[in-house]
C-alpha cells in the first residue's frame, strides 16, 4: 500500500541522512591522513635533498632553498644554474621536481580537508578532481560530495542525469516522489537486490574508508 511504502521510504532516508552525519566525521578522519600522508612525502623528498646537495659542490641559493624547505626557490635556483652554464647533479634535479609535485600533492589535500570540514561539496570536488587528475584516489572524496548534494537536494548526480533524459510524465512522477525514488522504495537500504537501493555514494565512501583502515 501507498502509506506503507512510503513509511519505509522516510525510515530509509532518515537513515541515509544519518550515514551523512557518520560519514562527516570519518571523512574528515580520512582526509586528515591523506594529509598526513602526503606531508610526510613531502618531508621526504627534502630529506633526501639535504645529503646530496652536502655532496655536490656547495651552491649557496640551493642549499638555503634546501634548508628554508622552499620549493620556488629551489627551482629558481636551480634554473639560473642552467642558464649561467653552472653543472647541477642530476639527482638534485631530479629531487627539485619530486619536491615541487609533493608540495603541490600537500597543498590540494589541505584544501579537500577545509573544503569537507567545511561542507562545501563543491570545492571538495575541485580539489579531489586535481587530486585525480594527479593519480590520486579520490573515491571517498568524490562519494561525500555526493552524499552532500544528496542531503541537500534528494537527488544524486545519477538521479539528475536520469531525470533529465526521462519523458515528461516520468520527470513529473520523479521530482513527486524524488525520495521515494532515490532511495529504492520498499526494497530498502538492507533489501537484497543485487544492486543496492541506496545512492551510489552510500557504498562507495563506506568501501573507501574500509580501504583506508586495512591498509594501515
């Protein structure tokens, strides 16, 4: 009946909408790490520029580069070396890259953790794409922008897509019972269909953060 289905509807949403306010505080948890991560990465690269500037022949603007843990001016230094026909090693070259794509790495995973502790699904995305873009898993990030809009509006990105290439009369019926439809009706979030009732966000995020703790 009309009145049954929709009770299961609202206790499966209030759910869901429960997951968001878990997932806020894993997420945050998440990204604190990949930060931490990604800090330590970074401090490896300057650790492993120390002994080898000491080994080449002693360059004042590239060791104070090297000691200030100053990416820009290590690349400037290390440029005008080149242009005035002065030898750099390889290895310091080499070290001056991985250190200004680390400190890049650093920087965007600060900027998705504010952006989620903030909420503010659409910086999440920005950031997590550039993360992306460099080679990054970003599926926990990219799941909580969904979930976000999800809260927000009821509708999933998939739901909109859908939504806009449906007729008319299957539109009208769509933005009617928006979450209804979103959240699989009767079947609900524990039904044992084979692909899940919930958002494609609920499981991805909760896969993500299971990632996350068995690879510690």
């Amino acid at each position: 009946p009309p009145q049954a289905g929709g009770g299961v509807a609202k206790s499966t949403a209030s759910a869901l909408f429960a997951d968001v306010d878990d997932a806020a505080e894993a997420v945050r948890l998440h990204c604190e790490d990949a930060v931490e991560a990604a800090r330590q990465r970074l401090e490896r690269v300057w650790s492993e520029l120390l002994p080898e500037v000491a080994k080449t022949e002693f360059v004042a603007t590239i060791a104070d580069a090297v000691k200030a843990r100053n990416v820009f001016d290590l690349i400037d230094a290390t440029l005008e070396l080149k242009r005035a026909g002065t030898p750099v090693a390889r290895r310091v070259q080499q070290l001056a890259f991985e250190a200004s794509v680390a400190e890049e790495a650093w920087l965007v995973r600060k900027s998705i953790l504010e952006a989620a502790v903030n909420g503010e699904s659409d910086d999440v995305e920005l950031w997590a794409e550039q993360a992306k873009l460099a080679g990054e898993d970003v599926t926990v990030e990219l799941a909580y922008v969904e979930m976000l809009r999800w809260a927000d509006t009821g509708e999933t990105k998939e739901g909109r897509e859908s939504g806009r290439s449906s007729s008319s009369s299957s539109s009208s019926e769509h933005s009617a019972e928006p979450l209804y439809a979103e959240v699989g009706g009767d079947e609900g979030i524990g039904g044992s269909a084979p692909r899940s009732s919930a958002p494609s966000w609920h499981d991805s995020w909760r896969d993500g953060l299971d990632h996350r703790t068995s690879s510690k």
